[in-house]
C-alpha cells in the first residue's frame, strides 16, 4: 500500500527539481525526504528519481505516479471539503495570498462582503508578488491564491489547481507631460523603441508582460530603472528619466504630478487575473463563499 504522505513529498520534489528545495517547502530535513522517497521506491518497486546535473528528475515510473498523486492529493482536499461541510459551520480562518493592486482591488471590498453575508469566515491577507502566491497554495501555505499570468506559472490544465478567470486589465503608457508623444490620443509602443524605460525586476509578472509587448513592437526596452513599486516608477516617468508601461489599476488614485497617461495603439499588454485554489478544494464551505465573492466583485470593477 503506498503511503499518500509520500506522494506529497514526490509532488514537492517534481515541483522543486532539488531534494534539497523540496525539503525546505515541506519543512523537512533532506535526509528525511530521500528516506520517504526511498520507502516510496520500495512500495512501488520502482526507481522513481534520477540524477539530472546538480538535481533531479522523475522517471517515467515517476511521472505515471506524479499523475496518480495529484488526483490522490485532490481527492483527499474533496474529502476535507465534504467533511467540513457536513459539519455545517462555515467559520473559519482563509489565508489569501494576493498582489497589492489586487488587494486593494479585489480582496478588500471582498472582506466587506463577507462580514455581511458570511461573518464566520475571516481572511489572512498575505501580500505576494503574482509569481509568489501560486506556490504558498501549493505548498499549503496558503489557502487561495489571487494570481497574474506570467512565464513559467502552471499551465490551466495544471492537476494541482482549479483556476476562477477574474478580470483582464490594459497596461497604459505612462510619460513626462513633455514628451513629444504626450499629445496624442494613443501611444505606439514602437515610438517609444529609443527611449529609457522604468519598470519592475526581471521576474516580477508585469516585468514579463512589459517586455513582451515591446518585442511584439519589435525592440527591446532598454530598461534603465528598476523598481517594483508602481508609485516610484510613475515618479521617474514624471521626472522624465523614462518612459513606463503601467497596469490601470495601479494609476487609479495615484499622483501623476507632471506626467501623462496614453492607452497603448494595437494590441495591448494586458495582466490576467485569477483566483486558484488546490483542486478539490475549491468546494470547500470555507472556501467557496471566498469564491463567489471574488467573482462578485470582480465582475463590478469599473470597466477599461
């Protein structure tokens, strides 16, 4: 009988490419993943794991259990939802892992929703980039996640996850009110191909939309200032040290003290959100009203 805790932990494994990572997400030593992996070999009776340069990856035996282990682990998050529901008391704790726009957003009018309608349920907040929320729910870190679209998120057939489309929103051009383009009604990012740019680190999602729709454009930003902070990257478009691509919700509210805001001609960059919870989850009492709410206010977001 093979043990479902080991599963967890070839889950772990597949995700991180290192028995070392892997460890660190589960809280284990790196001797105790391999000897669960070792007895997990043993159940089996097959090699599941290879050396790959300084990791490892799973063999084909592997990856057949891989598959096997996800429908597992979603089963037993059903059963935890069944066995919650029929307890009947839809309280409790849901710790939401969210980006800051998304927050302010989204997740705060949500929190005033469930006060009213659903009062037994309290949200844990916890603020994380777009790339760092999907990997706090994985890792049970986090209940749900309110995500970007970017390189390297799991895929939407991902077996781990069930995704809730939110909203889509445009990237606007943010420019010194000096700015030879900042007359026009419309700003063609080709315009822009020999200009300094202002934008968040390599890794963050919005870095990955930006420079992507420079290279639909056909040039490369040449990214001179860097900062996450949407607020720090508008002040140096406003100082005319560069020129920016900005998510629309991020301008709502904020100062633009001598700049100017231009919607992008042709086809936009544009950031996806969502809404993943671990597949089998997604029904739980606690974590469906989260949903429903997400989805609510969502749908009453201003529109571009």
């Amino acid at each position: 009988m093979i043990d479902p805790r080991r599963l967890r932990i070839l889950r772990a494994v597949a995700d991180h490419r290192t028995v070392t990572a892997a460890a660190a997400a589960l809280y284990l030593t790196p001797s105790a993943v391999s000897q669960q992996l070792a007895a997990l070999e043993q159940e089996t009776g097959h090699v599941l794991l290879t050396r790959s340069g300084r990791g490892v990856r799973l063999t084909a035996a592997g990856e057949i259990l891989l598959t096997h282990a996800h429908e597992v682990v979603a089963q037993l998050e059903r059963a935890e939802a069944e066995l919650a529901a029929y307890a009947g008391g839809a309280a409790g704790d849901v710790t939401v892992a969210a980006f800051a726009t998304g927050i302010a957003e989204v997740l705060a009018p949500v929190i005033g929703l469930l006060a009213d309608r659903n009062p037994g349920i309290r949200l844990r907040v916890r603020d994380a980039e777009g790339d760092e929320s999907l990997p706090l729910v994985l890792a049970g870190e986090a209940d749900l996640a309110l995500a970007v679209e970017y390189r390297g998120a799991p895929r939407e057939d991902d077996l781990r996850l069930v995704r809730v489309p939110l909203y889509a929103e445009p990237f606007d051009a943010v420019l010194h009110a000096a700015h030879p383009l900042a007359q026009g009604a419309h700003v063609s990012l080709a315009e822009l191909a020999d200009s300094d740019w202002a934008g968040p680190y390599p890794g963050n999602p919005c870095h990955d939309v930006m420079v992507l729709a420079c290279q639909l454009a056909g040039f490369e930003p040449r990214l001179v200032h860097l900062s996450d902070d949407f607020r720090a990257v508008v002040a140096l478009a406003g100082a005319g040290a560069g020129v920016a691509l900005v998510p629309r919700s991020a301008l709502r509210g904020m100062e633009l003290k001598d700049t100017v805001v231009r919607p992008v001609e042709g086809p936009a960059a544009t950031r996806r959100v969502f809404a993943a919870v671990r597949r089998g989850a997604q029904d739980h009492p606690l974590i469906r009203p989260v949903l429903d709410a997400l989805t609510e206010v969502a749908g009453g977001l201003p529109p571009d």
